[in-house]
C-alpha cells in the first residue's frame, strides 16, 4: 500500500483539494446568491402565489366556516336539515354585522348565478326571522330560491378549502352538482377554442419569422460590416420603438379606409366597394404579430450564420455540389442553432402576446392571453385566470422540455 | 408565508410612486371628452380653489386593476368613475369606502338634503351620483343621405341599411337593443332576459354580423365609435350620447344620433379604501358631486348632471353649453332625459348585471370568439 500524498502542510492531499474546491463554489454561490434571490423574491414567490389562487378557496371556507362543517356532512339529496341551515343563519347575521356578506355573495356567484341578489335580499330580510322557527321555511320564503336544492349545493361546494374546479373550466368542462364531469354547453365553449388558435398562431407566427427572417439574416451575415451595421440598424430600429406605438401604426396601415386599402384602391388591384379586410381578424393578428416578434428570430440567426466560414460552401461547390445542394446539406444544418433559438424564442413570446391581438385582432383574433386578462380585469375571477395562466406556464415549460429532449437546450445559441 | 407577503407589499409601496407629499388626488375616468369635461367642468375649478392637484387617469371599466391594488397595499387610485354594476360588486368586495350619504355630501343649493337632491336612488352604499347618460347609436349622414335610420330595429336592418356596425364589446347595452329591435317591449327587457336567457338577442345580433351586408366590429373605449364612423370602418355605431355629440358639435363630424331605444344609464363616483390620499380625495369628491361641480362638467358635454339643483342652475342659464368650435350651445335638448329623447328608452338594471354577471359574459364571450 502506497502512502497518502500529502501536502507540504502536511494534509491529505484529497482532502485539501476538495476544501479548496467546496470553498470556490461556496463564492461562486455567494457570486449569484444575489441573482437568485431577486428571482426568488421577485419571480417564482410571486408565480407560485399567484397559482395557488386557482384552487383556494380558504377565505370562503374561513368566512362560512361553521357551515362549511355541518354542510359537509349533508349528502345534497334533498334540502338541507335545520342543522345546515340554522348554522348558515347565525353565521350570515355575524357577517351582516361585520359588512362582510358582500365578499360571499360575490365568491357563491361564480358557482352559481343569482347568488349575489339572493344573499342581499336575505341578508335585508335577515332581521325579521324568528330564531325559534323553521330557519329553512324562513329561507324559503324570503326567496323562492332557497327552495332550489342547487343553491344550497352551490353553498356547499363553495365552502369548500381547496377544488380543482377553475382547472375543468379552463378546458370547457364543468362539474354538475351531482358529482358528474360533462361538457359544458355547446354556447359557452370558449376556451378550447382559444387554446388551439392560440398554438395555431403561436406555431404560424413562428414559421412566418422563419420565412421572413432567414434570408434577412443571411444577407447581414453576408454583406461586408458598413452595409451590415446599415441593415442591423433597420432591424432593431422597430425594436427599440413601444409595442403600442407600432401596433397602433398597423393600425392605420391596416384599416379599410387605412394606407394599404387606399393604395391597392387608387392603383385598381382592388375595387373601392370591396376593400380589403385587413384587420379585426387573424390576418391582422398575424401580419402585426410577425413584424412584431421578426428581430427575435433574425438576431439569433445573424449571430450563427455570421460564424460559418464561407469556405465551406466554397469547398462543396468546389467538390462538385450544386449551390442548392451545398446549401441544403452544409450551410442550412449549421444554422440549426439559430433556428432553434429563434423558433423558441418566438413561440414563447407569441404564445402569451396580448395586446396586438386584442388591438388589431378584433372578435376573431383574440388569443387565451386576453382570456385570461379578462378574467384579471373585467370578472374579477382571478381563480379561474390564474388557472389558465398555470396551465399556459405548463405549456411552454412541456414545449421547453419536449424542445431540450429533441434538439438538446445546449444546441441553442443566442450569439 | 404570510410574512413574507408582508415584506413583499411593503417593498412594493415604497417602489411605488411616493410623490405624494404635496397634495394630490389621483382620479380614474374614462379618457376623451368625457375626462375633459369632468376636469374643465369639476377638477380645475376644485384645484384652483383648494390648492390640491387633481390628476386625472384613463381606464376603460372593469376593477381589476384597483382590487389588485388593494391587494398588494400599493394603491395609487383615490376615486374612480364606474358603472353601477361595478359599485355594486366593488362595494361587496370591500375595495370602496361606504358613504353616510347626507352627512358625507353637501345639500344642493336648493336647499334639499342631498339624498333627495340626486334624482334616483345609489345602487349601492358606496356609490355617489355623477351623470345621467345614455347608450344610443349614431349613424355616417354621409353613408344614408337618402334613407336615414330613425329607429332601433332599423340599426338591426342590414337589408334595409347596408353597412358595418359597431357594438360594444362587453354584452351590456347590446343585449337590450337587439331585444327591442326584435320586437320586445323596452320595459320588459331584463325581465324577458331573467325569464327566458339571452339567445334571442344573441340571435338577432349573430343575425346582424353574419349579414353580408353587415357585419359587425367592436368598440371598448368611449372615444372609438365616433372615430369608427368618421374614418368608414363603420357605418352606425352604438355609443355614449356625450360622445357623439362631442363629435358632432365640436369637431363638426357628419353624424347623427338616434334616439329611439336608448338605454338610459347612471354613472357614478366611488372613494377607494385606503387610498393614498383619502381625506383629500372626500373633500374633493364633495366638491366634484356638488350642485355647481355637476353642472360645471354639463358646460362640456351633454351629459346630465344627477342632482336636481345643477339642472336648476343648467336651465336658468342656458345656452349653458360652451363649444370650442360652435360657441355656446342650448344643451337641454340634447340631454338623454329630454322629452323628445325619452320617446322609447330602457333603463339599465345594474342588478342584472351584477347577478348574472358569470353567465352572461360567458356566454357573450363565447359567441363572440366563435363569430
């Protein structure tokens, strides 16, 4: 058996690499601890705060928490039983007394329409009932509601802690108050729509800039630097001007009185009583969306094609290839890369894009972001929004993974 | 968890704008003519009397944004200008400061108290009366020179009166005209609506956009219908009657209103909870919501005050309308609440809205996106 190395402190020499090596990541990780914190703190707490809205229910439960007990027990086969309904009084009284009845009525109507006006004209009524009497009677005949089973049901699932219901929602379907998961009406089916025109212009967008964006970038990896610089100027100068400013400009573009249809008028292509429609609809959302997102897919390109020496097509033409076969099988798998990096990069932006669409996209070119911010701003049903924003995160968080499984994330490069 | 929640708002309000030191009131309104002539009419005035800064911000409905502030503790709003519906829920939510309403707002220079002074009832306790407006449709008088529309179910006419038409993009107000276009009376609408669901109205409006000669485009801010018109990406658009008129009148836009099934509808104030400057915004809210500050916005668009004595002060004084372009004008004709206007009107249930809230906008949602 040889000797341990030593070191001229006489240490192991194993164990004096691996201090000195733990102490090096210990200040490469002081190095970052800044970073990562401000992405804790800033991005994931708050993310994660946000997502657990789509199932709590806890303030309901809190608010009615004697009768989210009692009403647990009750099977929901007929009207509820006096225990149900005298708990559900008193804690409706203490709420009157303390101006909370508002928040249920508003958080029971997302379960069942109607609830808003039923709790109000109860809670109005509330003082006039005879604690010694039949509470349910007395339900009953402040409204003729009370009578239908699926309020009390509605009472019942909305006192609940924690449901996944917001998620059924996201996906058209919907809980009935027997338990069974169905479709819901045909009418109201919306967001499954959305989802698929939201891919379908998230992937069409993609190949647009693709299309557009590739000879652009090989005409700046190609042309000598001053020109370059020229054209580079070209491609960032929309960059650096405000989203609403150019989604607005497409706008006036784009309009059947816009620029565009005055001009196609005025040479003849099209007749004035027959105008183009260029906007409120999917053309609008993708023409804007594409000049919109064209600089994330031209940057990424540019810097990859910039490192492909162009001696290599040289060298295949030169053994005899066509330039379109040089092209195919040489320079086009080198810039794999680029394409990747770009193709991701713009997927991800356009799959959540939101003001062009609800600018220029009219009723038909609306995409699940909008949904979502409707939810946040208009129906203040931020459960269901946080929802659908979980369930858009999971999808680009799958096309990443799917993405890393096919092409490998360290094929990607940004320049 | 919860601490860190704490730490995070707390982060948050001094992130936030914490300019306020000399006084300010921060006030969230509609933009456009409608803004204008609340600040020409109430907030310049109060400013120059009181010393305060009054800052006027546009939205366009809904209180997502001030229940997010709320929520994170970084609030910035301090009285905003809503739909009845939303005073309704807002008030349930907790976001807005209940009012004791004589104590809390002057009585009208009349002398009456001033909850008999405003004309109609608050729908809820945190709500004060602003305008009485309405939600009509005007037309191109360009488009029609020969065969004008004059009445609701002619808006719903596309054989008759080709063209584009513009609707609102949420189902309030459209739901209401395509019922009376389709022959039911304006009184029994929301009845109808609570009886037998919206599908009817649905139907006539799918009728209407899916007609090749008319189709239909959408509006969300106050200020687009009229642009929408001048500009021919429409023919007829639903609106509000200030609007319209702003265009009219003050910028001469070849326009013209129908009155014939106008939904007459309340707009009102509410004081935010917690609001950065709350005291302030009470005091300059009693002087916005007073007899003269009512009136005072009338002088610029023809909307009509809510309390009884500004349209006293309205009607001694006429031509009380003052026109950058047109000089004064008469505006009492031109008010939703003139007889001549009030021939078929519906008057908006706010009730309604809140308690259907889910379903309708569901339903509208959905038909829209699959139009």
């Amino acid at each position: 058996m040889s000797e341990a190395i030593r070191t001229s402190d006489g240490e192991l020499l194993s164990v004096k690499l691996k201090k000195v090596e733990s102490r090096r990541r210990a200040t490469a990780f002081l190095l970052v601890t800044p970073l990562l914190l401000f992405i804790l703190i800033a991005y994931i707490f708050p993310i994660f705060q946000m997502l657990i809205r789509s199932v709590d229910n806890t303030e309901m439960n809190q608010l009615l928490s004697k009768t989210a007990i009692v009403i647990e027990k009750w099977d929901g086969k007929e009207l509820p039983p006096e225990e149900v309904t005298s708990t559900f009084y008193y804690e409706l009284k203490d709420l009157i007394a303390n101006k909370k009845h508002g928040k249920i009525a508003t958080r029971l109507n997302y379960e069942k329409g109607g609830f808003t006006s039923l709790i109000k004209k109860t809670a109005r009524k509330l003082d006039k009932f005879d604690e010694n009497g039949n509470f349910l009677d007395q339900f009953m005949d402040v409204h003729k509601r009370w009578a239908d089973i699926e309020y009390w049901l509605a009472l019942k699932r909305g006192t609940q802690a924690f449901h996944g219901r917001k998620y059924l929602t996201t996906f058209d379907y919907e809980q009935k108050f027997d338990g069974s998961i169905e479709k819901i009406p045909e009418k109201k089916r919306i967001n499954v729509t959305l989802w698929l025109r939201t891919i379908f212009v998230a992937v069409g967008v993609t190949l647009c800039c693709f299309i557009l964006a590739y000879p652009i970038a090989h005409l700046l990896a190609a042309l000598p630097t001053r020109y370059a610089n020229l054209l580079m100027i070209c491609v960032l100068l929309p960059f650096w001007t405000s989203l609403l400013v150019r989604t607005s400009s497409w706008m006036v573009l784009l309009q059947t009185q816009g620029v565009l249809n005055d001009i196609l008028v005025s040479i003849g292509i099209v007749a004035d009583d027959n105008r183009l429609e260029l906007m409120y609809n999917m053309t609008g959302t993708f023409i804007a969306m594409t000049q919109i997102l064209l600089p994330f897919m031209v940057l990424p390109l540019y810097s990859v094609m910039k490192t492909i020496q162009p001696s290599l097509m040289r060298a295949a033409v030169s053994m005899g290839s066509t330039p379109f076969n040089a092209f195919r099988k040489i320079y086009f798998p080198l810039t794999y890369p680029g394409i990747s990096a770009g193709s991701i990069l713009v997927f991800v932006l356009a799959i959540g894009y939101y003001i062009t669409p609800a600018l220029v996209g009219g009723s038909k070119g609306v995409l699940i972001s909008n949904r979502i911010a409707y939810h946040m701003q208009k129906s203040l049903d931020w459960g269901l929004a946080t929802a659908m924003a979980g369930v858009l995160l999971i999808a680009v968080l799958v096309v990443y993974w799917l993405y890393n499984r096919i092409v490998g994330i360290d094929n990607m490069r940004l320049g | 968890m919860l601490k860190l929640t704490k730490i995070i708002s707390l982060a948050a309000v001094f992130l936030a704008p914490s300019l306020a030191t000399a006084a300010e009131v921060n006030v969230v309104s509609w933009g456009g003519a409608y803004t204008e002539s609340q600040k020409l009419g109430y907030g310049d005035p109060y400013a120059e009397k009181s010393g305060v800064a009054v800052n006027w911000i546009d939205y366009s409905g809904g209180l997502g944004e001030v229940k997010a502030q709320v929520e994170s503790g970084a609030i910035t709003w301090d009285i905003i200008d809503v739909y009845a519906r939303d005073t309704i829920i807002g008030c349930d939510e907790g976001l807005f400061v209940e009012f004791d309403f004589d104590n809390d707002f002057p009585a009208g220079v009349n002398g009456m108290p001033a909850s008999e002074d405003f004309f109609a009832p608050m729908p809820s306790k945190c709500a004060v009366g602003n305008i009485l407006y309405s939600w009509n449709y005007a037309y191109n008088t360009d488009v029609y020179q020969w065969n004008a529309p004059s009445t609701i179910a002619d808006f719903f006419d596309a054989d008759k009166y080709k063209g584009v038409r513009s609707l609102y993009a949420n189902a309030m107000s459209n739901l209401e005209i395509a019922l009376v276009a389709d022959g039911v009376a304006a009184a029994d609408v929301y009845d109808y609506m609570e009886e037998n669901g919206i599908d009817r109205a649905l139907d006539k409006i799918t009728e209407l956009c899916e007609h090749p000669d008319g189709g239909c485009i959408f509006w969300s801010a106050g200020a687009q219908p009229p642009e929408q018109l001048v500009s021919g990406e429409a023919t007829m658009a639903t609106g509000w009657n200030g609007r319209h008129f702003n265009a009219i009148v003050n910028e001469g836009s070849p326009m013209k209103m129908v009155w014939d099934g106008q939904i007459l509808d309340y707009e009102y104030f509410v004081l935010v909870k917690g609001g950065p400057n709350q005291e302030e915004a009470m005091k300059a809210l009693q002087y916005f919501t007073s007899s003269e500050g009512l009136a005072g916005s009338a002088k610029h668009i023809a909307y009509a005050p809510f309390r009884i004595s500004s349209l006293d002060i309205i009607n001694a004084d006429e031509p009380w309308f003052n026109s950058p372009t047109a000089g004064a004008v008469r505006i009492m004709p031109h008010m939703p609440t003139a007889p001549a206007n009030t021939k078929n009107y519906i008057l908006m249930n706010p009730e309604f809205y809140a308690d259907n809230n889910t379903e309708i906008n569901d339903a509208w949602e959905a038909w829209k996106a699959n139009l």
